[in-house]
C-alpha cells in the first residue's frame, strides 16, 4: 500500500488516499493501514507519534478513496482538528448512484445512529447524531454496457457531487440510500442482489473524495485541493451510456 502525496510543506501532507486501505490502527484491523504506511515511510515531527495518530486528521471509509490531510506538527493537527469540529473545512464527493436523482439539487437533514440490529451498520434514526449532505447532479446515464450484467433491476444512474455538511460514519451512504438512491457497489446499504450485480462493472464502491478547502494552519489563508477520479471507477463511467 502507498498513498501518493499530493501536497507537501512545513505544516501539512495532502495525500490521494487509495481504496481499499483502513485509515487507522484497530485491534480488529489485521492488514497494513494508511497510519502504518506513514509512520513506517514518512518522516516529520508527527510521523512516529502514534499517541496523535501519526498526524492523521480525519478518516475516509476503508472503500473510499480521494484526498486526505495530514498534520506533520502538533499545532497543525491542533488548528485543523479544530476547523474539523467547527465544520470549516469543505469536502466535495464524486458518487455513482442508482435511478435518476431529482431533483438535480437538493439536501437531506436526518440524525444518523448505528443500526441496533447490525452494529456495523448506520441508520436514520431520531435519537441520531446530526448529519446534512448536499448533492448535485453532474450527469445522467441510462444503462451499462456489459452484456453479463442482468439490467432488469436498474433504472438509469446519476453521478453526482456531494457535499456533506457533518462528518458521520457512513453518511453519505445512509443519507443517499434513504433517498431510494444508493451508491453504486455498496455492500452495505444497497442491497445484496443489485450490489452482486453492481460488482461485476464497478469493482467497489463508488464513492470518491474530489477536493477539500480549509485555512492553512500557518498562512491562514484559504487553500484547496483537488485529487482525480481513480482510475478503477474511470472505467467504471466508460461502461455506461
């Protein structure tokens, strides 16, 4: 596993985050994580601090993959941690979702809570956490072009940008598949028999961290990131009229 570094100066790392990688150490985490790689290849005042995480600021989903900050000193994971916590820092998804998504822009206000049946599951739920994501639709496809795929539970897809206003555990998911619009490929929240189907175009979940904007905790000046598509779901688009 290698993440490549994006953005680097005296402060902060900015990393594209590869899919398929756990961000942080757990003792039911058995493979190589993203706070493994750095505190094994990268050095800075942070890199071997394992009691601050290594410098990790935040967290993507272990089938997420986009752009991610890093602190490499105290006070830089201090200020952005902080920014974190007022929700000043702005995040934008790229996400696959399943039907035609209307209207074209709009927002979901639900409280979020782990699902009581499966604890590694999240839910709407009215004794939940507050979370809002806003998407916007950025295009419409009809159908998939791979003559193995049974379509006959498809209804056209839309790929959308995604801007979370809160950072829950599966937010994005939950909130869209509320909607009766889940991610393309997602195990979890779209069901066993269109996400065995989905699998067999799109070989994980499709769901992408485009960009982010904060306050660089030195400058305090607004500077933002941008990372592409990953290539696994470039092809995925490619399969789809």
């Amino acid at each position: 596993m290698e993440a490549k570094i994006v953005y680097e100066d005296q402060a902060i790392l900015v990393i594209d985050k590869p899919a398929g990688v756990v961000v942080n150490r757990a003792e039911s985490v058995k493979e190589k994580t993203l706070q493994d790689w750095i505190s094994e290849t990268l050095v800075f005042p942070l890199s071997r601090n394992s009691g601050l995480r290594n410098g990790i600021v935040h967290r993507l989903d272990k089938e997420t993959s986009g752009v991610m900050i890093v602190a490499k000193t105290q006070d830089a994971l201090e200020n952005l941690q902080m920014q974190f916590r007022m929700r000043a820092i702005e995040k934008h998804y790229r996400v696959l979702v399943h039907g035609r998504m209307t209207p074209r822009e709009g927002s979901i206000a639900l409280p979020l809570a782990r699902n009581p049946r499966d604890r590694e599951r999240f839910a709407v739920s009215a004794t939940g956490k507050k979370a809002v994501t806003g998407w916007k639709v950025q295009r419409y496809f009809d159908a998939v072009l791979k003559p193995d795929v049974d379509t006959g539970s498809y209804q056209g897809f839309s790929l959308l940008e995604v801007k979370p206003g809160t950072g829950r555990t599966h937010q994005i998911r939950v909130h869209l598949s509320h909607l009766r619009h889940p991610v393309v490929s997602d195990t979890r929240y779209a069901g066993e028999r269109r996400a065995r189907e989905d699998l067999k175009w799109c070989p994980r979940l499709f769901l992408h961290a485009q960009l982010i904007a904060f306050a660089h905790p030195i400058t305090k000046e607004k500077v933002q990131f941008e990372v592409p598509l990953a290539e696994d779901l470039k092809k995925a688009l490619e399969l789809l009229k």
